[in-house]
C-alpha cells in the first residue's frame, strides 16, 4: 500500500457537471421540484462524489469497525474496565452487538480492525489485526502515541478504505470501539475547533456532575501540555492527532481521506468518528466534501465538530453509543437518495401532467 | 367486513407487561443502558402494541395509498390541476412514483385505494376500487361529504387495515394521494385542535405568497362554516371530518384505527396522515398510543397535529410530498428497533463486563 502521503496527494474534487446533471434530472421526476427534501441534497452530493449521474447505490459491503484502547482510562474517565474493548471486539467478531444487528439489517457485514487494543487478540472470523501500539499513552500526561505510530494508524485506515473500495464498495461507514474513547475525541475536537473543554465534553457511556467535572480537566490537561486551542492552520495536525488521539481515531482519519480519495461516499457516526473526520479535514483539506454525517450523538462535542466541518446529520435519534450504529441507521436513508435519482419515472415517461 | 364502530369497540389498551419485558431485556444487552436513545423506546412501544415481547419484526408487506380528489382545487389552492390525482395513481400502479422506489427499497409493495378519486379508473395491478364519492365537494362552500359517505370511507380504511393484518402485515404504512389535500389536512387539524388557520396552513407543493393567503382564507371559510375551532370534545368528530376532510383522509383515519384495534404499529406519514391521526384520535380515543410518526413534514400543520397527539417524528428531512414517502423512510428505523431486542446479545452471554 501507498505511504498515506499519497492518499492525501491523490485528494479531487467532486464532480460538478456530474452532481448538475443529478440536479436537473430530479427537477423532472414525477414529484414537486425540491419535495424531497434533504434527499434531493444527498443525490446531488452522491452523484458529484461518484462523477455519475446517476450516482450507483452507496453499498457498503461491509462497516468497518476501528479499536483502540486508551491510556487516559488510568484518570478515571469511564465506569468501564478497559478489558470491555477486547471483549467487545470478541462480541462485534460474534455477531452479537448492537452494531452487527443494525449492519445485517442494513444488508451489511463487519470487519473489527485492532489498531490499537491493549490485549493481544487470538484470531477471528471478521479480526484484522492491525495493531500500531497496544493502546495509547495517557494524553493528560504525555502524548498518546508518537508521530510514527500515528502514520502507521492513518495508514490502517488508508489501507483498509482502499482494500474495501477494490473489493466493490460504494460506500465506506465508520465504526470505532474503544472504553474511554470520548475524552480523546473532546480533546481533538476542542484543539481543531478552539472550543473550551466543557463546551466539547460529553457523558460518555453515562458519567455522573463530579466525574464529568474530571474528564473536563483531563482534557484541560491534555490541551495545555500540547499547547493547542484552535490554532491548528499554524500547527501541525499530525502532531496534535499524535499528543491528544487515539489509534482508532487516526485510524478514522486515514480512513475518511481514504475513502474521499477513491471518490466514494464516508458515511460518518458519533462523536469519535466526527473527531475523526475534524482530523481528516485539517491533514486533507476537502475531504468533508465527501463525508455524510449518519447521526447527531447526544455528545455535545459532536455537534461542535459537524458544525466545525459544515456538516448536517441525517438522523437524531439520541443515540449515544457509538461503533457505527448511528451511520448503520442512516445508510438506507443515504441509499434511497441514490435510487430516487436511478429509479423513478419522469413527467414524461409517465404522462403526468406538470403543474401550471 | 363488521361496521367500523365495531372496530372502535374493538381497540383496546398497549400491553404494559409486554412493554416492561422489552425494556428489562433492553438493560441486559451489550450496551450501556439507554444508549441506544429512541430506538429502545420505539422497541418497548412495539412490544406493548404486540402484546410480545421480543417484539416481532414489523414488515408491512404493502404501503397503502388512499386516493381522493378535492373540491376546494376550485378555489385555487394548488398550481396542480386536479387530473394529476389519476395521473399519479397510474403512476404508482406502473411502479415509478417516489413511493415505489422507496417502498421498493424498505421490502415493500404499493397497494392503491381509489377511495375517492373524481375520475373512473380502469382496472390496473395494484388498484384497489372503493370510491365512496367521485371528489369531495368544495369544503369552503359546503360540507365535503355527507355523513354516509365519510362512514363508507372510514370503513374502506379500517377494512383495508383489517385485509393486510389478515394477509400478515405486522405493521401499516399510511399513504396518501390528492391535489388539493394539504387543504382539507390543515382545516382539520385546526378545528380539532384549536389553532387558528395562518398556523396549520402551509405550502403544499409549492405555492407564493399570494396563493397562501388565499389557502388560508378558504381554510377559514370552512371552519366558519362548520363551527369547529377546537371544540371537538363537545362536537361530533365524525361531522367535522364530514365537513372538512377528503375522501383518502377519512379512509386514512379508518386505516390508523383498524391498525390500532388489530394491535399492530401505524407509521405515519407526513401532514395529510397526522390529520387522519387526528381525526382518528378523535373517533377512538387512545389509538395514538399504537401510532410512530416516521417524519416531520414541513408544512406547518403537521408540527401542530403531531404535538396535539404527543407524538415525536423520527425523521426530519424535509420532505413535503407525502405518498408515504417519510413513513418509508423511517420503516427501517422502526424495524431495526425490534431486531435490535431480538438479536443483540446480553452482558451475560458474551462474556462482557458491566460497567462498575
């Protein structure tokens, strides 16, 4: 696989003359122009991402889930033991979590990408065992992975979007596990957008006032050692993924700007994959361009992340639980804008009458 | 098929035991508790609407469309001439409307009910011929159907109800078609709620400012002539639908009861089907409670009839085209929930750690 340098350098626009012609055709299928709402937004947006028109249904295959363990779960930031992540990764490698139950319904499968978990993984129908480090480095204290293990995660992304793309998908959608993986997200979206720690800052899987009040200084603490606050045009995005990220978020990252850079459509979940995509657009610029956001999480810090990138999500349905379930709700959505444009009968051919 | 005051005195009360099953067992799955936000909620009202829990998958089978035609197009409400009604139900029997593909793509079928339609349609796949009267008359002049022909339609709606359950549908889909309709809708829903006309009235396919003012005066001729401002509870429900509505909308109120009373989910649709959801409120207190709005239409008069009915759309795209089009949408949304009880794994069974 190419170094993710070149990921980024093979970076295009999407296609105007394509995503006009979508334009215009939806303006003659048998329906009042614009009565299809953000539909009709999505086709257009599918169709210059693709450079058809009419774009082909965004199909997955497969959602590829990224893990990675955190060392800031030694702060007190989650009630959950950090071993949840492996066991998780046996739940999602199993079939039985609530991301495999959604992707099935969406006609999809799933890989889980160890990027990052702390544990060794036995073998697994479904594991690709990518490891870049054994989980990160606490980022209240020290830089959670250095710039080469970061290169090596954006890599893991690159390459698995890549692989996915050859192997026939028209659609990448995010997944991410980790236990403790919304204070990294908190702290790169406050450091990318300049917002403060509690304005980004989130319950996770359900803390309480005195231990979100915690996980606001642990991001406090990682944003001061890394000296980061918004003034990222001047800084270096990769060394600021590397001081406050997570494997499985860099892995998100290269993942994203890998996917944009096949020209196929990145259906983006929750807070951690909006973090991921924050990053994304600071090492690709433009690559939000080809990313559809699935779900609002109920984290706060997500919305500042998709209004950062200029982002509306699909669907808010309170969802707060991450592993692509939100983007996994929003890909029938996404596919239908695709077949409206594919599929439906025009005044013309259907000899209905146009209004007057 | 029994009257439909039969079906009324049919309907009963949601099962709380089945209901309390499905949210226990919610606890238990490999998830933090509650982060699965609306979709957890939506599983415990199908459970109780089942009266099993798990809850079964709710496949509709068919989305049915109710088709009428307005009077009131003589006051020009809508740019639309009135033969696009026909058109369009030629257009769904040959498979190329909106409705089509997005059925199509929810696994299901379109079934069309000439309820009301003011022109003779042939025989086609796909129609189903119940008119109860060719056209409503112009509700800002005169009553639009006589207290008869509302009941005939009603009971077209509740028989089709009673048909698909029997055929294997465990949820309906409401659909609707009619140039002229966003009229009736808002009228209705302001005498049974009590809004006054500029607040429920809305643009329907696409009307100026001109047009809209126009619309509102004609939606408050019709209420001056009935009497009806929200005082519903002391008026007789059936002769304000008699007054105001349409032909598709009464059959689409009979249609939400017959699901109610047959214990199976009503996904509604946009403006036209929260008005039939209104009305049906109306007719047979308590059927709400078996009603998920799939989506927020934009025009004004679905907002006020959804909070009159405290229901909360699950999507929002911005759609205004009706068809059920929005409850499409949603299907997928409506059933992952219950997949989601019925196939995710528990704490227990995979070996994962609950949180301390």
């Amino acid at each position: 696989m190419p170094p993710f340098s070149e990921t980024v350098a093979r970076l295009g626009r999407p296609d105007e003359a394509a995503a006009g012609a979508t334009a215009a055709h939806l303006d003659r299928l048998t329906k009042p122009r614009g009565s299809l709402g953000r539909l009709e937004a999505v086709a257009v947006q599918l169709a210059g991402i693709a450079g058809e028109s009419p774009p082909p249904v965004p199909e997955p295959g497969v959602v590829a889930v990224f893990a990675g363990d955190h060392g800031v779960l030694a702060e007190g930031v989650s009630p959950w033991p950090a071993e949840v992540t492996a066991q998780m990764v046996a739940n999602f490698c199993a079939g039985g979590a609530a991301i495999n139950v959604l992707a099935r319904h969406a006609g999809a499968g799933v890989v889980v990408v160890d990027v990052g978990v702390a544990s060794e993984l036995d073998a697994a129908d479904g594991l690709v065992r990518a490891k870049a480090r054994p989980g990160t480095a606490n980022l209240a204290e020290e830089p959670a992975m250095t710039p080469e293990e970061t290169t090596t995660a954006l890599g893991v992304g690159a390459d698995m979007a890549a692989d996915l793309v050859l192997k026939g998908a028209r659609c990448l959608v995010t997944g991410d596990m980790g236990i403790g993986s919304t204070t990294p997200s908190a702290a790169l979206i406050a450091a990318f957008t300049g917002h403060a720690a509690p304005a980004v800052t989130g319950r996770g899987t359900g803390i309480g006032d005195d231990e979100w009040a915690r996980k606001v200084r642990v991001v406090e603490r990682g944003l001061a050692r890394t000296g980061a606050f918004g003034a990222v045009p001047g800084d270096d995005p990769l060394a600021v993924l590397a001081s406050l990220g997570g494997l499985e978020i860099a892995a998100l990252a290269g993942f994203i700007v890998g996917g944009a850079a096949a020209r196929v459509p990145v259906l983006v979940d929750g807070v951690i994959a909006v973090a991921a995509a924050v990053v994304a657009e600071a090492l690709a610029p433009g690559c939000t361009a080809y990313c559809v956001a699935g779900h609002r999480s109920s984290e706060p810090g997500a919305t500042v992340g998709l209004d950062h990138l200029g982002l509306l999500p699909l669907l808010d349905l309170e969802l707060r639980l991450g592993e692509g379930t939100g983007a996994c709700l929003a890909l029938p959505v996404l596919q239908a804008a695709a077949r409206i444009v594919r599929e439906m009968a025009t005044f013309d051919s259907a000899g209905v009458s146009d209004k007057t």
